[in-house]
C-alpha cells in the first residue's frame, strides 16, 4: 500500500462497542472442531497402542504452545500498525498544486 493510501485511510482502531460489527463465527467452529477431531485422534491412538496415557501431555502442550505463540505475533502485529499509524498520521500532506 502506497503511503497516500495510508494517509488517507482513516487511522481509528476496529470498532469493538456494542455497536460493532459481529465477526463471522466459521473460524473459531472449525478451529474447535480441529482441536477436538486431534484430540480424539490423539487419544485413541495412545490408549489403542497400550502407550502410558501421559504421552498426551506431548500433544496438549504443542497445542497450548501454538495457541500462545499465535496470541503474540497478533499482539505484535496490532502494536507494530498503530506505530506505523501514529508516525504515518504526523507526516504532513504536500499539495500538488
């Protein structure tokens, strides 16, 4: 994106009042189903093949590290745009004429 473009979009946050447009829900079901469709995997195979049932601390913290490291590069990404934003928004506009 072009800094003009950047410019002249509008540098508010996303809107997250009552009045907030909902997001849509598909993500957050199929990443349900997903984990819950591993787990069952996860487990059937541990206790299919008489494997001692704390082998399933393996998966549950390869899951848990994921989803935090997800959280963090989303943090950072937010921080990294308002930076952006803010130094963008104190660039004065030169006219053409």
């Amino acid at each position: 994106m072009s800094v003009h473009a950047v410019l002249a979009r509008p540098v508010f946050r996303t809107s997250s009042g009552r009045h907030a447009k909902p997001r849509p829900a598909w993500p957050r079901v199929a990443g349900r189903a997903v984990f819950l469709v591993a787990a069952l995997i996860c487990t059937v195979a541990v206790l299919g093949f008489g494997w001692p049932p704390a082998l399933l601390a393996i998966p549950a913290a390869a899951f848990l590290l994921l989803v935090a490291g997800v959280a963090k590069l989303r943090t950072a990404s937010r921080q990294i745009d308002t930076i952006f934003a803010e130094e963008l928004s104190d660039i004065p506009v030169r006219s053409t004429r």
